[in-house]
C-alpha cells in the first residue's frame, strides 16, 4: 500500500509510475527474501569425531557434519589432511570432501566429511585432527579425531545334534541315510569358523549327551569338532527330546567368560517325542538360536522350533522333502546360519554343473565396507575342480602359488574349499579391494576321471559329461554394510500371510534410496514368484505374500544397490515361510504333576526282553513310539 495524501498528491500519471518503480522493488525484495539475500550460514555439528571400540583390522569410516543454510552453492575443502597426533595406525579421507550446489531456498542441508581408520591392536588408542576449510565463508573448522581399536569380536557356539532313530531313515537322496546326510553337511559349519570363535558339540536322542566341550577353532577346534561329526551315530531307539538338548547346549555356554556374544544351532529332523520339549526350556534361553529341520512340515512339525528361535535373533531353516538334486541344500543351511552366527552378510549364492573342460567365471561385487571375505565353493568332489578368484584388476590368485599374495589364506575339506581374504588383498605388491570379482572354476580332465570314479546314478552308469559335477559357490562379506532380513507369520495355517522386512545398513546409517530389494518365494508347487519389496523407510524394505498351499516356503532375499562412496553391492539371505494344516495346534510340553506316557513308554522300550519282542514281531519301536507320543500330546 502507498499512502497518497494532503502533502504527498502527485498527478496520476505520475503516481502510477511511482506505483510501478515501488512495486519492482517490493518483489525483488521478495524474491530474496527466502535466500537472505545471498547469505552464508554454515556451522559444526560434529566436535570430535569419535570411532568407538574399532575391531583390530577392521576399517570403518565416520563423519564431520556440517549444517549449511543458504541458496548458493557450497564446497567444502580438507586443507590439513586427517592426521594422527597420538598412537599408531593412520587417519585418510574416505572420499572426496563434498560440495553443495545452488538451491530455490535456504532451507538446511547437511555436508558430510568422511574419515576412515584401520583398528590396529586391541587396546590402542590413536587421536589425530584435521583442518575443513569453506572456500565461500573462508571459515576454518579444526575437528579433532578420537579412536580405540578392540579385539575382533569372539562367538561361542554350540551344535545341538539329533542322533534319534529316524536319522537312520532314507533322506530322500539316492543311497543316503539322514545320518549319512549330516556327515556330509555339518563339517562346513566349524570349518568356516574365524579361528578365534568358540566350537562346541551336544547330541540328543530320549536324552542329552556332552559330546565336545567349546574350543577355539585355531586352537583345535575344528579337528576336534569334524571327528565329533564323523562319529555322531544313530541310536535306533532312541526318541527326540529337542528341549534336553538345547538346554545342555545353554549350559554348556552359559559359564563362558571371553565371548562377546553365544548361539546355539539346532539341527533335528523329527517332531517332539519325549521330554524334555522345547516348550519346557525357553523360559532359560537367552542366547541367538538357529534351527535347521530336515524334512516335510509333517515331520518335522515345526512349530516349536519356530517359537524356539523368534525373538532370540536367530531363525529357523527348513529343508522339506530332499531329492536327487538337492545334495547341497542342507550344506548351504549350515553355510548361510554360519554366516548369522559370526555377524557375517552373503554377497551371492549361485548352483551350478560344470563339464569338463569348460571355465565358469562366477562374478560377486565387494566394495570399500567390506573388511574381509570368504569364497566359499560346496561340491560333493570339491577336489575336482580348479578354483582360483580372479581380482578387478583382473589378476588370477591360485592357491597352489600363493607366494606375493598378501591377505589370503585357502582351506579344504571333503565337501568344501574356500579361499579366506583379509581386504585389501596386495598381489604382487598391488592393493585389489572394491570392485568385481570373480571365483573361476573348471573342472580338469584328471579332476573329471576321477569324479566318474567316485560316483555312480541309482542305475548304476557313470554320468554324461553334459551333466558335469555339481556346485554351489557362496560368497561372505565381513563387513560394515549389511542386511537383516526377516519372516514373520502370524498363523501356520495355510492362507496365512507372510510379512517380509529387510533392514540395510552402511556403518550405522541407512541405505537410504540407494537399493532395491526383492523376495524370491519358491511355493510348495514348485512355482516360485518374484515379490518386490517397496522401500517404506530409509534402508527399510517391506511387502506381504500369501501362503495359499501347505507346505514349505523357502524366500530368498535379494539386495543389490551402491555404497556411499557409489561402489556397487549385493547382499542375499533365505528365510522359510511354513504352512500345513494342524500348524496352530500347541507344541508338546510336560503337565505339572501329570503322568508322562512317553517317558513311560521309553522306559519300557529299554528293556532287552520288549526290544526282541517287538523284533520277532518286526514292529519298529521308534514308529511304535511316535505314533503313541502323538495320540497323548496335551
């Protein structure tokens, strides 16, 4: 508004021109208001930039945060680069410093400068500073830099493992016994362990057995526990009492001092049969438990299981029916709880058959989160193949001709070989890090007679060499970017309905519009369905799918996206969705006060006089047993 009045009455002609020119200046007025007319504010959130308890070779990276207020464009500079003043070890740029474009307003934006450190030996302290400079306020930010490395974080497990009468049952793969299965799988579990890791081993049938108290993996562990595997035997009559085991097995672990966290890992194949039940001891259970099941929903009937790992941080796998083709299946579950008992994260999880002759270039992307690495090859004859990993730059690293190959160590067993990275790798005075890498494999004309040798089909003839031996290579990533990945359901009947969630997270922070996420959900009909997963929060990825059938669900999670620093990842994990009718029903668990018929009738099946008996009469004792168990659950 502008007054015209008894001292101030210019003619109209020329009031509209000073209405015009007063106008002009009110909007350009306007117009700068939302930018403070050019104006730069910029302050310090971060005082010190702290890495706290940094495991000793473990690199992780952290931030100064600057808030700047203003509509023009901003770069920040480092003129004193990160520096140590204190301790040993070093300090670098994890990137380059940022700079912030124009903007429509002022509203606050945040610029972060990125710091990196290498934990060096457990109990250092190393402090340091750096100088940021703002090229337009030509403000100076002096930030000092505070670290403490740790010893790399120790686990101590206990495998809890059935040696109930059903194990000796077919399990499905030509000429294989559930036993037999067993041997073959379980031995990848202690051998990919870190050596400073904890491996201990109990086994159940109608009771409880200490079979190998917890050792350090390097420090004869791994042996020990192998041997305690090899020898794990069936006891025909004995009956499955899961809840005996699992409470030795948090026994066992309950004493330990030194560990910086405990897991138990549960592998059984049947349904609850004596006491005491799952339903028994979860009141004791505190620490991570994992669970594997080797059969149908109907056998294994695993809603007990399922209620024995939620809310423990754990999960439950389960293998439905095996067949012909599924040698690895069970491997690969020990494989991947192995991956959630040590904290690491899955990179890629590829099957395959290689003829001879033929070179398979499997390709798996690390980047700078990523600390260390396990390539992991499963084959029933691992021995036949040629396997190296091939860096980004394209080197070849053999483990035949490992001089000049800094950082990585190779071990083999009868079912698995794996090459063990310690990031970065230095060959052949060369650092190979981020970037994409490949596992190599072929199988040698040598490596191809001898597996002919070996292995005969249900017919009795030597494969085709069309068919080639089978793999499945299975890449780990220790690092700082991860995935949590859960199933949850609330009824186990069928219809129900599955809720999917994956959490991504890079050093703390989430993984905010830099992935995509999809659940691969293979139904009991074979079919499998590929659900996208919508990002409902940063790093937080969700969707919901129907179980329509009975039957087992497995979901395969996949992530792929880039890190901070722009490097592309991956990152996949399985869960188990599970319905059958009869899934609601309450698991078995001990009346107070009431008669136990199971425990009875276990007590008389260990009687020589009814043990033949039931013999003359070719009546099996373990059916005999479950079928009576069942009729007098609660």
């Amino acid at each position: 508004m502008i007054e015209w009045g008894t001292e101030f009455r210019p003619d109209w002609t020329e009031m509209a021109e000073i209405v015009k020119d007063v106008t002009a200046g009110l909007i350009a007025f306007c117009l700068e208001a939302p930018c403070g007319g050019g104006a730069i504010a910029i302050s310090q959130d971060t005082p010190v930039i702290n890495f706290n308890d940094v495991p000793a070779s473990v690199t992780t990276s952290r931030a100064a945060v600057f808030s700047v207020q203003t509509c023009s464009a901003v770069s920040l500079s480092v003129t004193t680069p990160p520096m140590v003043t204190s301790g040993p070890g070093s300090f670098n740029l994890a990137m380059a410093p940022p700079a912030l474009p124009a903007a429509p307003t002022n509203d606050e934006r945040d610029m972060l400068v990125w710091v990196s450190f290498q934990g060096t030996s457990p109990g250092d302290v190393t402090t340091g500073t750096m100088t940021v400079h703002c090229v337009e306020t030509g403000q100076d930010f002096v930030i000092p830099i505070h670290a403490n490395t740790i010893a790399q974080p120790k686990v101590a497990s206990v495998m809890v493992l059935d040696r109930s009468g059903s194990m000796d049952d077919p399990s499905g793969i030509p000429g294989k016994k559930r036993i037999d299965v067993l041997h073959a799988a379980a031995p990848g579990f202690p051998q990919l362990l870190p050596d400073q890791d904890g491996i201990g081993i109990v086994s159940f049938d109608t009771d409880a057995f200490p079979v190998m108290p917890v050792t350090a993996a390097g420090g004869g562990g791994i042996a020990a526990a192998n041997a305690a595997i090899a020898a794990h035997m069936t006891n025909l009559l004995g009956m499955t009492a899961i809840g005996d085991g699992v409470e030795l097995a948090h026994n066992t672990l309950k004493p330990l001092a030194g560990y910086d966290s405990k897991a138990i890992v549960v592998f059984t194949d049947g349904e609850e049969t004596a006491s005491k039940y799952i339903a028994d001891v979860m009141g004791l259970i505190n620490d991570r438990v994992f669970a594997i099941g080797l059969g149908t929903v109907q056998e294994v009937n695993p809603v007990a299981l399922s209620q024995l790992v939620d809310n423990t941080g754990g999960y439950l796998l389960l293998t439905d029916a095996l067949g012909p083709n599924d040698t690895f299946r069970l491997a690969k579950y020990f494989v991947q709880i192995l991956a959630g008992v040590t904290n690491a994260d899955i990179v890629v999880d590829p099957d395959g058959s290689l003829p001879p002759g033929v070179e398979a270039r499997i390709p798996f992307d690390l980047n700078e989160a990523d600390y260390g690495s396990d390539a992991i090859m499963l084959s029933s004859a691992p021995w036949a193949f040629n396997f190296q990993l091939e860096t980004p730059a394209g080197v070849r690293i053999d483990h035949n001709a490992l001089g000049g190959v800094v950082g990585v160590k190779f071990a083999a067993d009868p079912q698995l070989s794996f090459y063990r990275s310690s990031l970065p790798v230095v060959v052949s005075g060369t650092g190979a890090h981020q970037g994409q890498w490949h596992v190599v494999l072929k199988v040698s004309d040598a490596g191809w007679k001898e597996y002919l040798s070996s292995i005969r089909n249900a017919a009795g003839a030597a494969p085709s060499a069309s068919s080639g031996v089978p793999y499945s290579v299975v890449v780990h990533a220790r690092s700082s970017l991860n995935m949590a990945a859960f199933l949850t359901q609330a009824t186990y009947e069928p219809g129900a309905i599955f809720h999917l969630r994956a959490v991504l997270t890079e050093i703390g922070l989430p993984v905010d519009h830099r992935a995509k996420v999809n659940a691969i959900v293979k139904r009991p009909d074979g079919i499998s369905v590929t659900v996208p997963m919508a990002e409902t929060g940063p790093g937080v990825f969700e969707a919901a799918t129907p179980a329509p059938l009975a039957g087992v669900y497995p979901v395969r999670f996949l992530a792929k996206g880039t890190t901070l620093r722009g490097f592309p990842f991956t990152r996949e994990q399985t869960r188990t969705g599970l319905a059958w009718r009869g899934g609601n029903d309450q698991p078995p668990h001990t009346e107070p006060g009431g008669t136990n018929w199971c425990d009875v009738l276990r007590c008389l099946l260990t009687d020589p006089g009814i043990q033949r008996l039931l013999k003359e009469h070719q009546i099996d004792a373990s059916h005999f047993e479950k079928c009576v168990c069942r009729s007098t659950k609660p």
